[in-house]
C-alpha cells in the first residue's frame, strides 16, 4: 500500500485560484462606522492602525478568514479526488467472475457465514473503492456462465446485482465463464480478471488464457456428510434394491442418520459413522407394484456444513412386461425366452394382432430390422450396408477374441464354439470401414468379425454375422447367459428395471401431450411456462435447485419429479489452489486483493464541518453587546 495519494483529476487545482477573489473581497470589506468623540487621545492605537493598514495587517486575528482558505483547500481537494494508491496496476475494465455453485453455500462453523456471503463482502468492497474511470462487469459462474450487468461505473446496479446473487445447486463451469469473459474482451480491453471461488472445479481446464486470471481463493468451509449417488435395480424376486452412497469431506469424522421414505411412508433407516475422506455405500430393499416415489433424507449428527446434499428423490417407473419378436424361424431363442414371464412373445399363434413397437426383436430376417425397438438382434445375415467389406463362406471356423466388457458378452465362455459359416473381410477392407459406418466388433474370428454392435440414437443394434444354429453355441451354456443379457439390456433401455436419481442442472426428460403449454413451479423461485414439442416432450428444462418441481397441464397431473445434488466434488469441498490451463498454471493469491481507496468524501466531509464551524462563528452574539 502506498500512502502517498494520488489524484484522479489534476486539473482540479485550477480551483485554487478562487484565493485571489477570496482575499480581495476581504481588503475591500473592512469599514469601520464614524463616530464623534470627546478626545483622541484614547484613539490613538486606532488612528495608528489606519496609518499602516497594509494587506498582511488585515490578516491579523482574522478567523473567519482562516476558516473560509481552509474550506477551499478542502473543497479543491475533494474535487481533485484524491485517493490512496494500493500500489497494484488499475484495470479500467474489469471483469469480476463469483462462484456460486453448491459448494459456495458452505457455512464457517464460527462465523456462520457461507463463502458466497465472503465473496459478496469482498467484491462490494471493490465497489466502493471504484474510480470514475474503472468499469466493473459481474458474471455469475454456475453450472454457465450468466452476466449479471455489463461493464459500469454505476455503484448502485453493481450493488443491487451482487446483493441479487445467490447459490445454484449445481457443479461449476469455470470454463463457460471465461470463454463468455473471452468474448467480452472484443468489446473492451480487458487485461485482468479477478475470480471469487472457493476452489470446488475440477484442476485441469482446457483453456488458453488470453488476459491474467487473479484467482482469490476463500477460506475452506467446515465439516460436511452427503449423499453423492442413488440408483434402484429390480431383482428376480419382484422387489427393488435401493443404493445410496454417502460421503464425508476430509476435515473431521461425521456421523449421521440415513432414512428412506416410499412414497410419504417411512420405510428403513440406518446409522453410519465415516472417517475423514471416507464413504459407504448403503442398500435397502423397498417392494413397488407400480410407480413410487422415493426420498432419501441424511440426518447429520453433529456440524454440516453443506444442506443440499442432505436429501435426494428416485422415481421408481410402473413395472410393465416387454414387448418381444422372436423369428418363428429361430426356435433356439424363442425357447429360452418362452418361461420368461417378464416378457411378452410375437408373433403368437392365436393372436393376428401385433404391437406397433417393440422393446426387443431378435430375427433372421433383415427386413425384421426395421421394426420399431429399442434393442435389435439380427441373426445369420450381413447388413446390406456391410455387404461390400465382408462376405459369408460355408467354411468351419472359431472364435479368436471377444470383448469381455461388453453387456451382451459378460460372462459369456465363448473359447471352444465351433461355426459352419465363417465370415471373410473382402479384399482391402478392416475394421476401420465398419467403424466408419458406426460399428463395433465384439467376437472376433478368423479371417473376419462375427458379432457386431451398431449405437444410433434411437436403439442398439446387434448382427451375429452366421447363423448361431448353424453353431455349438446354443448348446452351451454361455447361451442362455448371453440371452439373459439380452434382456437385462433390454429392461435397462426400457426403464422398468433400473433407474437413476435425477441430478441438477437439468430435469429429466418427461413425455406428456405434443404442443401443449405446461407449467412447472420449482422448490425455489417463479413457476415457469415451457412447451412440449411435436413429440409431447419436454426436455432441456432447467432445475438450479434440489428438491421437487411440479408439473400441471394436459395430461400431466400434477406430476412430481424430484431432482438432487448428487455431486461427490461439490459434497467433498475440496479446493484447488492450482488450476492448470492449457498452457500455463495458475496459483490462488496468497494475499487478499487491495484496491486503491477514494479520499474525495472525506475531504468534502471536512468542508462540511469547516463551513458550519464558520456559520457558527459569525453567527455568535459578540462578547460586551448589552442584549
């Protein structure tokens, strides 16, 4: 800090030049009153005094003279705002990013303050020791970036924007904030930016910094507990098990209480005791015929530092059975299917009718692949697209390789199968082609691949490149495993066996009415008014905060859809004092950030006093006059 002021404008002291008038009009005030009297002789010390009235003579005793100099001076100097330098280099444009993701509501166990609360005390400070050159741009750094005013000098808006600021309960984007300070930059000449956070991003950030990031660390938060994930899986006896995860941050041991409520009804609860740093992973058995409601709401027995992590919301979907094609022609699939009470077969023989979508088709025919389902098996054939890289040869060949991690093949023996057909690459064709189209080899074999694996949007598609028939492998016992596979895939994409709680920012995607008006009022905030589109769906939707939204309009019922946290960096509250960029590293400041300090107000508060002290003195009955 340097002591020695500054002065903004200079040119101020043009002012001083008011003393000339000022001390002329006081030689021109002085007349005294004529009087007759008896003798002179007690006059004489008057008389001496007109004979060398002179300029510095007048200035004798002469208070109110001081005083109105002296008010001058100050005023001239407040209208040069002067101000104490801090002795860092002033940004005129200045961008100034505040984090204000979950973690920032943290609360210091003593002060009971949370690190937006900090960020918030030390940017109005800023404000209040801006110069009238330098302009201020607040950005809000969530889950995106959202400017809160653009570059200005109007305390006021700045003020009432920072005030306006509060806590998403979302993970932060870092990276939005300063691509969305990159484009400001084309507007203004920006040459330093200051960022508020309390260090809970990820450390890497692939970024190319064009301007100098003054990265102001806050102080660390206490200790917290929080759930960090939730899921439910149907099992083979008709219920449903429930997983959470529960974590604790590094600073203290935490033990708490976990409860579990189905659907307003409490269901199961249990106690946890965790060390620093330490989670657990927690499971409960709920039985749901139909759709359910669940909460999980984490009691903390002692400091918590963190609220928004404390409860998270599954919705359990209405069982229903699948939907199956099987080709007639494929006798050994529709076997191992035909017990499956979870499903439904087609086509059946007393039945003409058949649905218009399907959760599974599994055929020999390629024309059975454009029916509508979610997952398709295509059996004994090369799709018409793959026809030019490979072919089929009645050949006797075996499986070379497949890959393990693949939800078709897990756990599936496939080492001693001997074909009849063996797929052949023709001539100057590879893998590289198929993956060019989308495909992917899970079995391969001699001379060319065996199983295939297409992702589209819509669905997932499989191709046995031979007929498994034609093979030993449905006299294996790999078989039955790779069908149940099948149909564990199958209720996965169909969500009727397994669900996940939904997390912040964003609602999961609901399908209601097409082209209708929907409302939907959040935990926190106004009701907003979306519509779904063509399909009757809504989605994209933002949801800045844990707890349950509710959605009216046709055909929705007064739905509920809970969304949590569920974040295991936000709940961890861990800071990064480093943040690496694409090129080059960025440290947390080790000291507070100073800014110059404004003296004109307290200067032109000193004038105040000088021109009522004044008032006061010429308005004071002189001593002697008789009343």
């Amino acid at each position: 800090m340097n002591f020695w002021p500054g002065f903004y404008a200079l040119q101020g002291a043009w002012f001083l030049l008011l003393l000339i008038p000022l001390l002329v009009f006081y030689f021109l005030k002085l007349k005294r009153p004529h009087q007759r009297v008896p003798s002179l002789a007690l006059w004489s010390q008057v008389i001496n005094d007109r004979r060398v009235n002179s300029p510095f003579q007048k200035f004798k005793r002469s208070i109110l003279l001081l005083l109105q100099i002296l008010l001058l001076l100050f005023l001239v100097l407040a209208l040069m705002q002067p101000y104490i330098q801090s002795g860092a280099e002033r940004a005129e444009y200045l961008p100034i990013l505040i984090d204000s993701s979950a973690s920032m509501a943290a609360t210091d166990p003593e002060t009971k303050k949370s690190r937006l609360d900090l960020a918030k005390e030390r940017v109005n400070e800023l404000i209040e020791n801006m110069l009238p050159d330098q302009r201020i741009s607040l950005v809000a750094v969530g889950s995106t970036a959202r400017r809160l005013t653009d570059f200005t000098d109007n305390q006021r808006v700045l003020k009432k924007s920072l005030a306006s600021l509060k806590v998403d309960d979302v993970p932060s984007q870092l990276e939005d904030a300063l691509r969305m300070t990159q484009a400001l930059s084309r507007t203004a000449p920006i040459k330093s930016v200051l960022f508020y956070s309390d260090g809970n991003f990820p450390q890497e950030i692939d970024f190319e910094l064009p301007f100098e990031l003054n990265y102001q660390l806050l102080p660390p938060a206490g200790v917290n507990v929080g759930i960090t994930s939730m899921n439910a899986r149907k099992n083979q006896a008709g219920t449903w098990d429930v997983f959470l995860r529960i974590e604790n941050s590094k600073q203290a041991d935490s033990s708490a209480s976990v409860e579990l409520i189905q659907d307003g009804q409490s269901v199961a609860r249990e106690e946890i005791v965790l060390g620093p740093g330490e989670s657990q992973r927690l499971e409960f058995s709920v039985d749901a015929g139909g759709a359910s409601k669940i909460k999980a709401i984490l009691t903390p027995a002692g400091a918590d530092s963190l609220v928004a992590d404390n409860e998270a919301y599954l919705t359990i979907p209405q069982s229903r059975q699948l939907l199956v094609y099987v080709d007639p022609e494929l006798a050994s699939y529709r076997y191992a299917l035909d017990e499956n009470s979870e499903m439904i077969l087609y086509p059946q023989p007393d039945q003409s009718s058949a649905p218009a979508e399907y959760d599974l088709v599994i055929s020999g025919a390629a024309k059975d692949m454009d029916r509508e389902a979610l997952i398709k098996l295509g059996v004994g054939f090369v799709p018409e697209e793959l026809e030019k890289y490979i072919k089929l040869e009645t050949e006797l060949t075996e499986v070379v390789d497949w890959n393990r991690s693949s939800s078709l093949l897990r756990h599936v023996q496939l080492s001693d199968v001997q074909i009849t057909q063996q797929p052949v690459w023709t001539e100057n064709s590879g893998v590289e082609n198929l993956e060019e189209l989308g495909y992917e080899v899970l079995i391969h074999g001699k001379l060319g691949p065996l199983l295939l694996q297409k992702r589209t949007p819509t669905d997932q598609e499989f191709y046995f490149l031979f007929d498994t028939d034609r093979s030993t492998l449905p006299y294996r016992v790999g078989f039955p495993i790779m069908v149940s596979n099948l149909v564990q895939l199958t209720l996965q994409e169909a969500g009727i066996a397994e669900t996940q709680a939904a997390a912040t920012p964003v609602l999961p995607v609901v399908e209601y009415q097409p082209e209708q008006s929907y409302q939907i009022k959040p935990p926190v905030g106004k009701t907003m008014t979306v519509k779904s589109d063509a399909n009757g769906v809504l989605s994209g939707i933002a949801a800045l905060h844990v707890g349950t939204y509710n959605i009216s309009g046709e055909g929705a019922k007064d739905a509920e859809l809970g969304v949590s946290l569920l974040n295991p960096l936000e709940t961890s509250l861990v800071s990064v004092e480093k943040i690496q960029f694409s090129e080059v590293p960025v440290s947390a400041a080790a000291a507070q950030i100073d800014s110059d300090k404004p003296l004109w107000s307290e200067f032109a508060l000193i004038a105040f006093f000088l021109l009522l002290l004044e008032w006061w003195y010429f308005q004071r009955k002189p001593t002697g006059v008789p009343t």
